[in-house]
C-alpha cells in the first residue's frame, strides 16, 4: 500500500476534517489503489507555504476517467461537471 502526499487549500481541509467532505477531486497525475493512504497536506496559498497541519484517509474507492470516456468532451469542458456525494 502506497503512501501519497497531496496539498489542500484550508476551505478543503475544513470540511475533510469535519467529515462534510469524504471524496477528492484530482488530476490523475499519480497511481492510486484501494487501500492507500493520502495524506492531505494544509496549504496556505497566500503565503505559499505549508501549514503543517495534515489529515491521513485510506482510499476506499477511486474512479478514473478522460474527458471523452462519455463521448461528451465538448460539453463537459463548457458546462463543467459535478462530483456527487451521496
């Protein structure tokens, strides 16, 4: 199991740490399984620096998908698309 390390603005980190938010939304520009750990990372963006504060989950479930996997890639990058908790 990996260990993956991302930043987070402190809006993000709030509603992580409350439990409001259980779902991350990112670039798939890393490898991720079930089971991993991502540890979340406080970023203040205005002074562009780490605040040290961390929140650790383990990945339950992922989903990875390109723009056209829908055959909507013109609508999608007009109108945008939610993420959905439920």
């Amino acid at each position: 199991m990996a260990i993956i390390k991302k930043k987070t603005w402190s809006k993000d980190f709030e509603l992580i740490k409350s439990k409001k938010k259980r779902f991350e939304f990112r670039l798939a520009d890393f490898k991720v399984k079930q089971g991993d750990t991502l540890i979340l990372e406080e970023w203040d963006p205005k002074k562009k620096e780490y605040t040290g504060r961390k929140i650790q989950r383990k990945v339950k479930f992922f989903l990875k998908f390109n723009l056209n996997d829908f055959g909507q890639k013109r609508e999608l990058e007009k109108k945008g698309f939610y993420i959905i908790q439920f």
